[in-house]
C-alpha cells in the first residue's frame, strides 16, 4: 500500500472566489500542463520532471489517468496498459490493471506520492475526452453512464485518503449530448461515493470556453476551469475569466489550459509558436480579472515529445514539436511564472477583486491593461510597458507607495510616493512587445 505525504486538503474560501488549505492559508494555484506524464515516463524521468517542476515554484500538475495519446492501447513506459480487456477486446473501465508488482496504476500511485513529497498537487483527469466522445483523436469511446459511475466510485476509493488530489473530469471535449452531460455526471458522482466528498473537484473543457459553459450549476462542480487555449490572435483569456467572475453561484475560475509555450499558433508551425511573452500576458490577464490562479503549459512537455516532430503522432522529424521535453523544461517561460506566485502571495489574496473600473481611458487590443485590487494594493498589468492612467482614491491612507513590477525578473523599479487623489499618469520604466510591467500602488509610504 502507497504511503502518501500529508498535505492540507484544498476548500473553497469563504468569499468563493479563492482556494485555501483546510489550515485557512490562502492557496494561490500555479500549475504545470503533463497530460502524457503517467504515459509515457518512467519513475527516473519522472523523478526528474517534477524535481524541476518543484524548484521553479509549481504547486501543482494536471495530468491525465488514460492518455490521449492512444493511451488505453499504447502501454506506459513499463509495458502495461491502464485497464484489462472485455470478451469483445476492448479496454474495459471495470477492470483496472492491478496484476503484479509494478502495475499502470501503481505507477500512478508512485507519482501523486512522488509529487507531495515535493509539496504539490495533482490535478488528475480520469480519463481524456477521447475516451467518451472521440470527436478526434484514438479513443476509443469506451465509457457508458453505468460504468462511468463504478470507474468514478473505484478511482474515489482508491484515493479517498490521499490529501494532495484534485478531480478534473471532461479531457478537451465539449458536451453535446445527453449521454455525454450523463457520462460525466455518473462519474463525478461515483467520484463522490467514492472518496465521500473529500476532494475538491473541476471540469476541463475543450478550447475557447469555460466548464461554466457545461456544468456551472452542477453540485459537484467546485470551481471552474477555462480552457482559453492556442488559437491566433491577441491574448483576450481576460473575458472568458470575466464571464465566470459574474456567475451565480459564485464559483472561483482559472485558465487551466492557456497558449503553450514553444505551441505553433493556431496549431500550425507556418504561423509561428507562442513565446514567453505570450504565456506571461495569458497568465497575468487571468489573475488580474479574477482567476484563483494560473496554468503554464509547454508544447513538447505536455506532450513528453522526445525531440523534433511533424506531429502528434511523433512518426517524422518536423516542425510541430520543435525539442524534447528535457530541454523544455528551461524555457523562460516556465521559470518566469513564480514571480506572479511571488507578487500574489506577497499580498492578502483573499481581499482581491477586478478593478477595472479605476482605469480612465484605457488602451485596447494588445495594450490592454488589467487591474486587480485588494484592501491595502492596487496592481495593474500593461502588457507592452507604455503607461496607465489610474483613478485614485480607492485605498485608505492619504499617501501611496508606487511601484513598477517585472514579470520577467520579479523585481521591483523605485518607490515613488504619489498624493491619494485625482487621476495620475503612470509611465512604465520601457516599453514593446516582451516590456511588460505591472504598477503596484501601496496603500502608505513603503521602502
């Protein structure tokens, strides 16, 4: 029997908008992207992904049970396949695979430990979309609401002790149907059986909406996530975050699946690939409109693409995946997302709100600022430096402490004490594409 490190349990905070330890602490979510990790990694490699993954700050990890990269046929790095075969042949979600010492699901097993013993999370997806609307991919379809209940209420069970787990049902699909909506929801509820309510509990849709799309209303639906995804065009996470932000019930949201690093845009190499400054201004964006955290993601690591490929498939050298995952794991991007941990938790979380509103005559497109205040701050992301026009007096105290923040380095710029009234211009110390800055006004006068 796996022995699992005793992390806090996460709850919802009693704003609804946050996510806390059961101790109290605010719990600001900064995940990594690892579909194919229990696919395709064995213990060594995983060992080393998620020891790099710990020291540049991450919290947490989304990774998926059975694949989407033919994941109930293609066995993990052992020879072993998830789950065992019916009469018919087909892989069959009632009968796991458990035979011998080192079976799939004790490998899984291995890395939920591996994880909390470098004190982070696991985001586990039951299964991928594929594998209840095939839609693209392998698949195949293989769930019913039947056996969607006893694979929930087995996967609970298996886990209901084990403090570091959060439950993402869906896997990149939308629900179209009846059996669909029903599929996820016998999950979800043998889940519940299962672990009796122990853990917190999502939904991951496919790109360019929200699960609140789909199952807002839902009971077991904790909080909610976006998939603001890879498609061309500026950066706009901000309004899908927005929408959920205004739902009732109030639940917290956050971008679980925003552009990847090093991804071709819109899916295509010809039109280029995201970069830092692409992962930076989805990140910032969706925290300052409200998110309870972020997700960073990286082309070859979700994927754990061992070099260059003109695929998904991973069959011809190409342009597709452009290095292997090992050397991904350095991109600057990735180590770039703990100064937003850094700037969040440096403040009251909990207090934070959007705070649009205190910007006069805001630019647009791909200029467009966000803000987020809270009781005693005020931050505000310019994407491409320029500058800022702030209402003031919505913090207590007649003096204020003004600030500028790099993304790219987590450092601040002066200390600038400005009069707590009127509107004030705020010039960001350089401006362009990668010269993002976040002004951060204090409420007092601050070294």
């Amino acid at each position: 029997m796996t022995s699992y490190p005793s992390l806090p349990r996460l709850q919802i905070s009693t704003n609804q908008r946050f996510l806390i330890t059961e101790e109290g602490v605010p719990f600001f979510w900064l995940a990594d992207t690892a579909w194919e990790l229990l696919h395709r990694l064995d213990r060594e490699e995983m060992q080393h992904y998620l020891y790099t993954r710990a020291k540049q700050g991450f919290n947490v990890i989304q990774t998926v049970a059975l694949a989407e990269l033919d994941g109930l046929h293609t066995p993990n790095a052992y020879g072993r396949a998830p789950l065992q075969k019916d009469s018919s042949g087909l892989p069959d979600p009632l009968q796991p695979d458990l035979d011998g010492e080192y079976s799939y699901w004790h490998h899984v097993d291995e890395m939920i430990r591996m994880a909390a013993s470098m004190g982070m999370y696991t985001a586990l997806l039951p299964t991928w979309g594929d594998k209840f609307y095939r839609m693209w991919g392998k698949g195949p379809e293989i769930f019913t609401p039947d056996n969607a209940f006893v694979y929930g209420k087995w996967l609970g069970e298996r886990y209901r002790d084990v403090p570091s787990l959060i439950w993402v049902l869906g896997g990149d699909r939308p629900l179209q149907t009846r059996r669909h909506f029903e599929i996820i929801r016998q999950m979800a509820l043998g889940i519940r059986e299962g672990d009796q309510g122990g853990h917190l509990m999502t939904f991951h849709p496919k790109g360019g909406v929200s699960s609140s799309l789909y199952v807002h209303e839902e009971s077991w639906l904790d909080f909610n996530m976006v998939q603001s995804s890879h498609s061309a065009g500026v950066r706009n996470n901000y309004r899908l975050i927005q929408a959920d932000y205004h739902l009732d019930p109030v639940k917290p949201t956050l971008d679980a699946e925003p552009c990847y690093e090093d991804i071709p845009i819109d899916f295509n190499p010809d039109n280029g690939y995201f970069d830092e400054a692409d992962v930076r201004q989805a990140a910032y964006y969706a925290v300052f409109s409200g998110a309870a955290g972020h997700t960073y993601g990286h082309h070859s690591v979700w994927a754990m693409a061992d070099g260059m490929y003109s695929s998904v498939d991973m069959e011809q050298q190409g342009a597709f995946f452009i290095m292997s995952w090992q050397d991904a794991l350095q991109r600057p991007g990735a180590g770039q997302m703990k100064y937003l941990h850094q700037l969040m938790t440096s403040v009251n979380l909990l207090t934070a709100h959007p705070a649009g509103h205190l910007l006069e005559e805001p630019l647009s497109g791909a200029n467009t600022p966000m803000a987020i205040k809270g009781d005693d701050y005020i931050f505000i992301y310019c994407p491409q430096g320029l500058y800022v026009k702030v209402i003031l007096g919505a913090l207590p105290n007649y003096d204020l402490t003004a600030r500028w923040y790099c993304p790219r380095t987590g450092q601040h710029q002066g200390a600038e004490q400005v009069e707590n009234i009127d509107t004030r211009l705020f010039t960001s110390p350089s401006s362009g594409r990668g010269n993002d800055w976040v002004l951060c006004l204090y409420s007092g006068i601050k070294e």
